[in-house]
C-alpha cells in the first residue's frame, strides 16, 4: 500500500503554541492577568535541565510567566514540600510542575499530591488519575503527552469514538493515562505490557495503536493492521556512528516498515514530542481560565 500520512506534530503543536498566545493576549486585555507557570527543580541532571529550560522557553514565548525554582540536589523533602506550598498559596501562579525524577532521598508521592488540585498542570495528582478513570467524572488536569496523543488524532480528523484500540505501555503517565483518555472517547482499549503473551496478534487487532513501551522499534509492519492509526510516543536513542553525536532517536514502532502498513503514523522525532509542551502550556492556559472565569 501507499506509505501513510505524516502527521506532523511539530507543525500541529505550532498551531496549537500560537492559539494560546492568542488566548493568553485575551487574558491580559481583559483581566489584566497572564497564565502563571512555577517549574520548580531539584537537583543538577542535564536531561531534567534541558526539559526544563525547553519549557520555561515555551512559556515565555505563549506570554505564560514562569515562577523558577531551582534546588540543589541536597535540598531536604522537608523544603521541597515548602516550595510547593509557597506557590500552592501564590495566586499569580496557576500550575505547579516539579520535574521529575527527584533525588532519592525525597520522596516523590509526597511531593506530588503536596500539589494543590487545581494547580496540578502536569495531572500526576491521584485525585486526577482517579477522576479520569472514572465515568461520569473529568479530571481538573490531563497527563501532557497523553492529552497531546488524543490532540494529534482529533487534529488529524481521526475518529476514535467506536475504535478498537491498542496502547503498548501502562506507566502513570503516558500508557495508562492515555487508555483512560482513548477508553473516555469511547474506544475499546486493550493496553499491552511487558507480560502481555501474544503483544502482536492483539495490537494487530487496533485500529488505533499508541506506542509507548521505550523499547526501540519493538512495533514491527507485521505487527499493524492495514490502515490502522499509530501514534509512537516513543523517543529511544539508539547508537549511530554516521551521526555527529554518535546516536540518533527512534521510536517504539519500525517506521520504515510500519509506514507501508498504516494509514497515519507520527514520526519520531517531530511527532508526540513536540505537542507535550504544548500542552502543559494549554493546561496552564486552562487552569488560569477557570481561576479568572469561572
Ligand atoms: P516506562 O518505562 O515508565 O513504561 C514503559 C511501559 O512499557 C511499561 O508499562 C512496560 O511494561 C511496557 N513495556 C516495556 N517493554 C515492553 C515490551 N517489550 N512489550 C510490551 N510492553 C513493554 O516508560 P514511559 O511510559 O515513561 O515512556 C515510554 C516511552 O515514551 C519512552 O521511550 C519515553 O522516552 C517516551 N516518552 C516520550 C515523551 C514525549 O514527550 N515524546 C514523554 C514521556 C515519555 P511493565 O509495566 O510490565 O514494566
């Protein structure tokens, strides 16, 4: 069959960046009041350092202030808690992130249900989780890279009500967040794991198939069903010595092949990648809206 439609997610969170700032200029002439954004950090990682410094640069650019605190790595829980606190009690602040992992010596289930409800912009809270996976009920905040998943596949006209779906991966917060959201849109969900017998045959099944297992390529052709919809969450750097740098990212799917069996398919990088900003800066966008009007 004929290769498959890119979805584009740098071009789609682009649009989407832009819609924000607009709704954000709104914000300002009408309440005089910007989106404010606290990104708090513990500890020196490079990797949790460059997400960080993405992110503050997006805010900037959305109109979003951000509120930075930067911790070092011998910060005690004790403190931690307090800064979360501080901005829990800022009403300039309207979502509270705290990058994770955090040092081992404090403890991340604290930290993060520390958060107040209506501030949890990156949707770890329990209390979120909770609300998403039951009917009848809607999380104040959506997990950011699952909620950019359901965007790319509504930006992309692709109907998910009716679907039979698949999502490789059960983690807090991409796999298990993106079943409930695909499960609350009204597909049918089968999530696959790491003990999952038989992986292929049921995500053969899906029309829809979310990838995020962190297992580079591990989603071959022959795994898809002609015409199925797959979006790879997956960002895998694996080792190539015609690249610079020495390596290059894949995703969880074989894109070379999977391409030539799929209607619609996300490349890695420039597919899910770029819409989780985009959407921790519409979750902050959000939660400023419905602080100013209600
Ligand atoms: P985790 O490692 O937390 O979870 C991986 C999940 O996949 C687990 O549930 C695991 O099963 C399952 N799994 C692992 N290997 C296999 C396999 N061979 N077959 C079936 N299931 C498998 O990863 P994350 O959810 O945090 O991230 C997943 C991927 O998405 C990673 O590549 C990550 O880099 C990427 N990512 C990308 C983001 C973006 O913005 N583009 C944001 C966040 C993540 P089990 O539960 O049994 O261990």
């Amino acid at each position: 069959s004929p290769p498959a439609d890119i979805i584009d997610g740098k071009a789609i969170a682009a649009t989407i960046r832009l819609e924000i700032k607009e709704a954000v200029n709104a914000m300002q002439a009408k309440y005089k009041k910007a989106p404010g954004l606290a990104v708090v950090i513990v500890g020196e990682r490079k990797d949790s350092q460059t997400y960080v410094r993405m992110k503050r640069k997006a805010c900037a650019e959305a109109g979003i202030v951000s509120f930075d605190k930067d911790m070092p790595a011998s910060s005690t829980q004790e403190e931690v808690l307090q800064a979360v606190k501080d901005f829990n009690a800022n009403p300039n602040v309207h979502g509270i992130l705290v990058q994770l992992p955090l040092p081992k010596h404090i403890d991340e289930q604290t930290i993060l249900e520390a958060i107040s409800l209506s501030k949890d912009v990156d949707g770890f809270h329990p209390l979120n989780i909770g609300a998403l996976a039951m009917k009848g009920r809607d999380p104040l905040f959506v997990p950011c890279t699952p909620k950019g998943c359901i965007e790319l596949l509504d930006r992309s006209n692709v109907e998910i009500k009716g679907k039979i779906a698949a999502v490789v991966g059960r983690s807090n917060i991409v796999g298990m967040p993106a079943a409930m959201l695909l499960q609350k849109r009204d597909a049918t969900v089968t999530i696959v794991h790491s003990r999952t017998p038989g992986a292929e045959s049921i995500v053969k099944k899906a029309d829809i198939i979310i990838a995020a297992a962190g297992s580079a390529e591990m989603v071959k052709g022959s795994w898809v069903k002609s015409g199925a919809v797959v979006i790879d969450v997956g960002t895998n750097s694996v080792d190539d010595a015609t690249k610079k740098t020495g390596y290059r990212l894949v995703g969880d799917c074989a894109f070379e092949e999977v391409k030539f069996v799929a209607s619609k398919i996300t490349p890695v990088p420039g597919g899910v990648g770029p819409m989780t900003i985009a959407m921790l800066l519409k979750n902050c966008l959000e939660g400023a809206q419905r602080m100013y009007a209600p």
